[in-house]
C-alpha cells in the first residue's frame, strides 16, 4: 500500500499526525505492507535561514498576537501531541527554514533512510529543541544514519533535489493541499490533518482493498491456558 505524506519538519500537527498513522498502521494489522513516501510541504517558506527568532516571537510577529496569547496557543497543541505519548518543549523551539531538511531528506530517500531521518528531526525539534538551520544538527543526524556525511554536505552546499521539491509543491496544488499534515491513500483517499487513530484505521482497510492486501494476523495475550496435543495446561 503506498501513502503519500504531505508534511512539513516544524509542523506541530505533522508529528502528531505522523504518531496516529503509525499506531493505525500497527493496528489495522498493515506492519510491513506499508510504504510512506514524504512530500515536502514549507509552512514558513519565508523563515530566516539564521539567526531566527524563537517559536514564541516568532508566532506572536506573524499572527500579531501577544507572547501570552501565543503561549495559550501551543499548550492546547502541547496537549494533544501528549494524546499520543509526544512531549514538546516550546520553551527551546526556534522557527527553521527548512527547505535544506527536505532536500537532504530526498537523498536520504536514496536509500531507505527518508522515514528515520523523518523521525530524527521532528524528535529533535520538538522534544529537544534542536536548530533545523543549524546543519551540524542536519549532518549528525545523517552520521547516526550511517549515511555519507561528505555527500551530505555536498547536497547542503548545492541545489541537488531542488526539482523534487518544486514537484512535491506542484502535486500538493493539483490535489488541494492548503495545509498539512496531509494523507494521500493509494491516490484514492486522502486525510487532512491528524485525526484520531480510528479514522486511519478505517481508512487503511479501504486502501488496502485498491492495493489487494489484506491486513496481518495480529497476536492478542500470552498464549496460555490452551489444549494441544491432547494435552491441556496453564
């Protein structure tokens, strides 16, 4: 079954959304018949790529809000993240540009790392408020990878997999995107923003119709107190 991610590495919702899918996947019975490709989608394209100011100031400057109101503002975001065991510290939060994270994360793509990677940034950033524009953070994560950090710098430096995100942004306008965290299922249905996990669920078990899988027989207990062999025991 193939999933289409439209995200975006400082989206709050993205990481929440990304949480939901995971735990429907392994829910719906679809562990290992699932491949996820993620679509690079800048919710700040306009971001400073340095010296950026912290997610506080930062909202507050764009929405024309008080720290206070913004403060309310990420405490209800803070409390749904918790809905699925995510912990963010708004406190260390700095905004990012973050079109370098999606062209690295293209390579990475290259070879089977893109989900990882994924995973390492937004754990980085919203948990430990860890710098996107800081591309030693970017190039340490590509060495727990395993992956070629001198290649890695090379795509930072350059404009490699530029194209791949100007087609991301052109497929994003061709289906509607306005907004992530968005899910597109087999090229049938699509998911706007994170919803509970039964709604990936349900959806799961329609897609997997269109991809001809059925889900995995999933192990419920600890297997004991049965009969077998003609013998019965605890």
């Amino acid at each position: 079954m193939k999933i289409e991610v439209f995200s975006d590495f400082t989206c709050p919702f993205c990481y929440v959304g990304k949480r939901e899918l995971e735990r429907a996947i392994d829910l719906a019975g679809y562990s290992g018949q699932v491949e996820i490709e993620y679509k690079a989608y800048q919710i700040g394209p306009d971001t400073p790529k340095k010296d950026a100011p912290t997610l506080y100031d930062g909202m507050a400057a764009k929405f024309n809000s008080t720290l206070k109101e913004v403060k309310e503002i990420t405490k209800g975001i803070a409390r749904r993240a918790e809905e699925v065991d995510l912990h963010y510290n708004f406190e260390e939060m700095k905004t990012a540009h973050t079109e370098k994270a999606h062209r690295l994360a293209k390579w990475t793509r290259k070879f089977g790392k893109e989900s990882v990677y994924t995973e390492e940034l937004m754990s980085g950033y919203f948990t430990e408020g860890k710098d996107l524009n800081d591309e030693r953070f970017l190039l340490k994560v590509i060495e727990n990878l395993d992956l070629d950090v001198g290649v890695a710098k090379g795509v930072l430096a350059s404009n490699d997999f530029s194209e791949s995100l100007d087609k991301d942004r052109y497929d994003a306008q061709q289906l509607g995107v306005q907004s992530v965290p968005f899910f597109v299922f087999e090229n049938r249905y699509g998911i706007k923003g994170a919803e509970p996990t039964d709604v990936f669920v349900r959806t799961l078990h329609q897609a997997a119709e269109i991809a001809g899988i059925q889900p995995v027989l999933k192990m419920i207990g600890d297997g004991e107190a049965i009969c077998a062999d003609g013998e019965c025991k605890l």
